[in-house]
C-alpha cells in the first residue's frame, strides 16, 4: 500500500489543460467586464432613482477590477505555462 502523502500521477493536472482553463477564465472575466459595462450603459439611461454619479463610479471600478484579473490571468497563463 503506497503512503499517504503521495499524489497519485493521474491527480495531477497537465500544464497544457491548466493554461486551457486559465485562457478560459481570462475570457469569461473580460466578457463578465463587458457585461457589467453594458449595465451601467442601461442602468444610466433608465431613469429609476438611482444616482448616475454612484452607479458610474461603483459600476468603474468594478469593470476595471474585472479587466485587472482578465489581463492578469491571461499574462500568467502565457508567461507560466
């Protein structure tokens, strides 16, 4: 019986599909960005009480948060794997 503390090889995760997934994840967070943006587009043009200062300032950040972790996860998937 093997010991405990070693992985078996079929466990480990190849580094060609870690980059898959992390190309995967860089797109689905960029279009979750242009999603968010989209909102504040429509969210801005309704009229529905909500201050348009608040909603474009929150609404910013949380895109360019959004682009930060897209761009960082594609530029480590290219430069790590």
């Amino acid at each position: 019986m093997p010991p405990m503390n070693q992985k078996k090889k079929k466990d480990r995760i190849a580094p060609a599909e870690k980059k898959a997934a992390l190309m995967e994840a860089s797109k689905f967070i960029l279009d979750l960005a242009k999603l968010v943006f989209a909102g504040i587009i429509l969210g801005s043009i309704m009229d529905m009480g909500i201050s348009k200062g608040g909603l474009l300032l929150v609404g910013g950040l949380i895109v360019c948060v959004f682009i930060f972790l897209g761009a960082y996860s594609y530029y480590y998937a290219i430069k790590k794997f």
